[in-house]
C-alpha cells in the first residue's frame, strides 16, 4: 500500500487477552515491549555486526533509573502491518535486518486460530556488497507470565521434538485466581523455543546475559555478575529472569540471505471457567500437550505462512476495493485485536465457545453489546465464532439465574463466566432494548451468511420472546441504557429504536429461514409499521435540518443512526432510502479533525460507529471522506495504546477503551460490499 500509516501502537504477539504484547512506540527500540494494558511485558533484540553491537528491540537495560549507556539503536526503515504479520526493518553496519512478528489466526481452522503460539523470524543480509560476520540474541522476561513483577517465577529448559523450549511460570500456579480488567495472568508457562542447532545457544537466568552478549558475542556472564539458580523462585522486579537465545549467523555476503525462526507460545492449562466448570482452550481437543503445540508450530511454519501471506492479500484486495488504501490500514490494524480479544473453547457438549473480554472498559466476558458491534470480520471469515459468542447468552438466559424477559449484557467478569455481573442484575441497570435487538440480528446474520440453522431452531423459544419485546417496548424505548452507556441513561433514543425495529425484522427473517412463512410476514409488516412511525417520531422539525433526532420529541438534536446500517445488508428495505443518504450529507458536514461525533451532546465518537454510519452511504468518495479522519486518528494520536474505539473527534485524544474485540466492526464495509451469502471464509 501507498499509505505510511503510524500505528498508535503495533502488534506483535496476539493471541487472546492475556497473550497479547505490543510496541507502544513509532520505533521497537524506543521503549520496552507491553503487554496491552500498558504492563511492560518486555522483549529485546541485540546484534553484533562484525563485532559492534546494535539493539533492534526493547532496552538493554532492565531498571532504567541506573546509570547505564544502551548500545546504539539501529536505524528502522519501515514498519508494516498487514492482518496476520508485523514486518521491522532496519539498518545497521552494511547489514539490513528484517523482524517479522506473525500470529497466524487463520480462520478457515479453529485449530490453529486458538493456538497460542505466535512467530518472531529473523532475515539479514549484506547491503554494502561487503562480508559481515553477524551475531543475533533475542529475549523475553518472566514479566510475560505474572500480574505484577513482585511476583515470583521459576525456569526451566526442556528439550523435546528437535527443540530446545524455555520456559517461565508463575511459582504459585492458582489457576483461574482471578478476574479483572487491568489484570495479566499468572498462571500457565510461558515458553520460547528454537531448533537444536550448532549455531544457536539459548539461556535461563538474569537480564545480565545481555550485556555479556554485548561484551563477547557470547552467553558467558563474568564471573562477578550475580547469576540465577534456576531451582529457585526469582522475584521478577528484583532478579529481572530472561528467557533468552542467541542466533550466530556466521558470514554473509552478497546476495545471500540467512533466516532464523523462534516460537513464543503459552500454556494457560485452563483458559475460562464457565457456570462452575474449568475449560481448557480449545486447542487442548485432541489432547495435544504443549510441546507437541511448540512442534507442530515449527513443524508446520512454512505451509502457515503460505496461506497467512494468501489470507493478507485476499482481505487487503477487499479492503482496498470497498474503501480505499486507508480503509485497508484501518482493517490490517483490527483484524488481530478483534481476535486476541477472545478466547476460543469449547463446552461440554463439544461447541465451540468465543468469550470477548471488554477490555478497559469494566472486564465482563461474552458481553452481548461487544459481541454486536464486532460480528462483521466474523460474519465474513469464520460464521461459527459469531454462534461461539452467542451460545453463553443463551445458556444463561435460558438457565433459573436469569430472572428477566429480555436477553442478558453478559455472563461474567474475564475469565469467570458465572453469571451476569453488569449492574448486580438490578433491572434499572440493564440494556433491555439494545441486548434483544443485537441478538436477534446477530442471529439472523450468522444464519444468512452459512445457512446453518440448528442453533437458531434450538433457540427459536428465546429469540421469538426477545422479539415480542421489541414489537412491545422497541420502537420508544424508556429511559434506559443502550450500548454507549457512557453517555448515560437516555429516554427514546431514536437509534436504539432502530436497533428494535431491526431485530423485530430479523426475527422475520429467521422466520422465514425456518419454513415459518406466516410468521415472518407478520414480522415483517410490523417492523414495517414500526419503521413508518419511527420515520415521523425521529423527524426534526425546524427548517434546514432534514437529519434525524438523537430522542424523540428533542429538537435540532443529531446521533449517528449506524443501526440501519442492517436494512441495507439484509435488504429488508424498511426504511426510507431518502431519509438514510440524507442523514449521510449530514454526518459529513459535522466532521471534526477526526471525524463525526457519536451525537451533539459531546464531540468524542466511537470509531466503529462512525464506520457503520459512514457504510450507509450510496457513494464509495462518501465512505472514504467519512472514515479518512479515523485514518488520521490513529495516525496522529497521542494515545498510544491498542486501537482505541473511543476518542475526541477535536483532539484526537483517548476517552477511553482500547484493545477491544468492537474492532471487527471496522469490516462492515466489506460485508455490505459482498453481501450476506458470499459470507465465510473459503
């Protein structure tokens, strides 16, 4: 792409919430490694060429307060992000490197989507037309497997499979301990593995190491260096444990080409508790123990990056045809998030579950108004994940604990999945209207997009109830919460209302998809009826102002309507054209530095609303006008942290939020472009 996008912050490992690290910096030098809180969870990179050394990742350092000089960084050239893969360059000495960072959540396999192992590969090669001798060490820290660093680790090496695997685990393994928003795990193992080979060495014990490698181009400390004992525990903060290896590359010159591979990846043992029972992720089917996970990883690395390369080129193709250059940034910086927010595993009678983590916002897993906003990408590469997010809802409202008529926020705080902890379960505290409306048109589009019509055939008691509340309470909602709780308790919310309206069509359609032709007519028309009403409730009034209201009955008031954004992709034709590109016109005579407020209360947006209401548009220079300022908050913000979804549309300034799953719904363009039946990854 012609595009030089600035990340806000760039992934590098992205597996699920709590193995996700990323470089929060415009250079990997700059600072250390995070984890996706904003925890160091760090990684540094050195290299010797022709005996100077260079860093490439991270700090040298552990405790920057302590007077020490870093080895020169060397000079980065670029940096890319595609879907699947982080691509580094640099300079340095006549010799470039590449870095690649690859998590290869492939779609078409649940398998290898839940895989938590993730690649760091290495290329270099002369830039000079000169022989260099080069040296490569690289390293992660005990940081990776606690919460805090005044925690404890262990180490290990074990050799299994052609592989030397290091590994570092908390030295109290509570699993499943706790829950929580700001929270990283401690349990499981963290583990870091390379080819048994002649020119690799690798290393347990202290951050030392890196500075014997600097001296020497050996893993060699001095002997009055303070070293590990590796059968004790070791305070992270204090004995700063590394899992470390070094790459000798030997010579290189002309226009050869050496390449090295290292596999991070982590056990959790159990991945989520649900209502009482521990489930393992759902890579553990087939009872593959975590070194056979490490060796097939490696075994398998050049077919996967085969088809990630594919994958990259098919959905940046996509991106690109729907919405330009910048759209393509915009979905190559979503796709791992999206996922990396879950976690996949499977129930006890062997479905496939995908529980979100609302990641700073309150930590509630399998959050419904979550799910909702992300279902695009999911709908379009994998229709199963969209059922895997559902399925704890309905086991839940459909269980004795959920007392109300309407569907449930969510079922737990990450990684408990117990029961619904938003609001304590008191009904004033609830989203009634939002949580029906987003499951049923969850529902309808997941049976759209791969036909597949068991689930909603077993569920049909619930979805046919939740819909008669919408037909009862949808189209004027009451005073209550709907997804952008943030903004407050809100009385006839013109959107929400839509929402209603749809999932009182959706409902049709799976009516209709059931062979239940009288039902989905009669659906249909009152959606229809609903729609009709709700085109004169949401009518401003004064002249001039041909949008609709953000609440029925408040004049020259504005919202972001992006909940009909499903009657152009189910083709329902519900609502007036006319009255959709007019709201268009006006939402891009409201755009700020950085795009469209969510209404007229505040000028802060939410980035995927603002890509569904821009996907309303008939004109692809509308979509691209209203989604480029997007672009340029990532671009430019100061905020750097994991895509935050939301942020002041003047300053460009984090609100809150960020490394959200809501991100999938950044692909929503795409599904629109393709429509529902050319859906699923093929």
């Amino acid at each position: 792409m012609t595009t030089t996008l600035r990340p806000p912050a760039v992934p590098l490992v992205a597996i699920d919430p709590y193995f996700s690290v990323w470089s929060m910096a415009d250079r990997l030098t700059d600072d250390f490694t995070r984890h996706w809180t904003g925890k160091r969870n760090a990684m540094t990179g050195l290299i010797r060429i022709d005996g100077i050394p260079w860093r490439f990742a991270g700090r040298t350092e552990p405790n920057p307060e302590q007077y020490y000089t870093e080895p020169e960084a060397m000079r980065q050239t670029g940096v890319q992000v595609t879907p699947l893969s982080t691509t580094y360059r640099f300079e340095a000495g006549g010799v470039a490197l590449e870095a690649v960072f690859t998590s290869p959540l492939l779609p078409d396999s649940l398998e290898l989507l839940s895989r938590p192992a993730s690649y760091v590969s290495f290329r270099v090669h002369s830039i000079d037309g000169k022989p260099h001798t080069v040296q490569i060490y690289f390293d992660v820290t005990g940081e990776w497997c606690v919460n805090t660093s005044d925690q404890k680790v262990i180490l290990e090496k074990e050799q299994s499979d052609g592989l030397t695997v290091l590994k570092a685990s908390h030295a109290e393994q509570q699993v499943l301990n706790a829950s929580g928003d700001d929270h990283r795990i401690d349990w499981g193992t963290l583990m870091l593995a390379v080819q048994q080979m002649s020119d690799t060495q690798t290393w347990i014990g202290s951050a030392q190491i890196r500075k014997a490698f600097l001296r020497s181009g050996e893993l060699k400390p001095a002997e009055w260096e303070p070293q590990l004992e590796t059968s004790e525990a070791h305070e992270v903060r204090a004995a700063q444990p590394v899992l470390g290896t070094l790459w000798d590359c030997g010579e290189i010159h002309g226009e050869e080409e050496k390449s090295h591979l290292i596999v991070l990846a982590y056990d959790d043992i159990y991945a989520i508790e649900y209502f009482g029972e521990k489930l393992e992720a759902y890579w553990k089917k087939t009872g593959q123990s975590a070194l056979e996970m490490v060796a097939a990883a490696y075994r398998e690395y050049a077919e996967i990056m085969i088809r990630c390369e594919a994958f990259d080129q098919r959905l940046l193709a996509d991106a690109i045809a729907a919405g330009g250059e910048k759209y393509g940034d915009i979905l190559s910086m979503s796709y791992r998030q999206a996922i990396a927010s879950h976690k996949l595993v499977l129930d006890s009678e062997g479905q496939p579950l995908f529980m979100s983590k609302e990641c700073f916002s309150n930590g509630c897993i399998a959050t419904v108004d979550v799910s909702y906003p992300s279902i695009p990408m999911f709908l379009l590469y994998q229709p199963e994940l969209v059922r895997g997010m559902m399925r704890p809802i309905m086991k839940y409202a459909a269980s004795d604990a959920w007392p109300f008529e309407f569907a449930p926020h969510d079922v737990g705080q990450y990684p408990l999945a117990n029961g619904q902890v938003y609001g304590e379960n008191a009904r004033e505290a609830q989203m009634p209207v939002e949580e029906c409306g987003n499951m049923l048109v969850m529902a309808a589009a997941v049976s759209l997009a791969d036909g597949h019509l068991e689930f909603v055939a077993e569920h049909r008691q619930l979805l046919s109830q939740w819909a008669d509340y919408l037909l009862e309470f949808g189209l004027d909602p009451e005073n209550q919460l709907c997804t952008d709780d943030f903004a407050g308790h809100l009385a006839r919310n013109a959107n929400l209302s839509a929402k209603a309206i749809m999932g009182v069509a959706s409902y049709s359609i799976l009516c209709g998809l059931l062979g239940d032709s009288a039902e989905a007519d009669r659906y249909l028309q009152a959606a229809k009826n609903m729609a009709a009403q709700w085109a004169q409730l949401a009518a401003n009034k004064g002249e001039g102002s041909p949008h609709t209201k953000l609440s029925f009955g408040s004049e020259d008031t504005w919202s972001l309507k992006y909940n009909l954004i499903w009657d152009l992709i189910f083709d329902t034709q519900i609502f007036d054209k006319t009255i959709i590109q007019r709201e268009i016109k006006w939402y891009l005579e409201q755009q700020n530095r950085y795009g469209v407020p969510l209404d007229n209360r505040k000028s802060y947006t939410k980035g995927d609303w603002l890509v569904w209401a821009a996907s309303l548009a008939e004109e692809q220079q509308d979509f691209e006008a209203m989604i480029a300022p997007l672009w340029d908050f990532m671009n430019e913000t100061g905020d750097r942290v994991p895509f935050s979804d939301w942020y002041d549309t003047i300053t460009g300034r984090q609100i809150g939020f960020q490394h959200r799953s809501v991100v999938g719904g950044m692909f929503i363009k795409v599904l629109k472009d393709k429509g529902l039946a050319q859906a699923g990854y093929s």
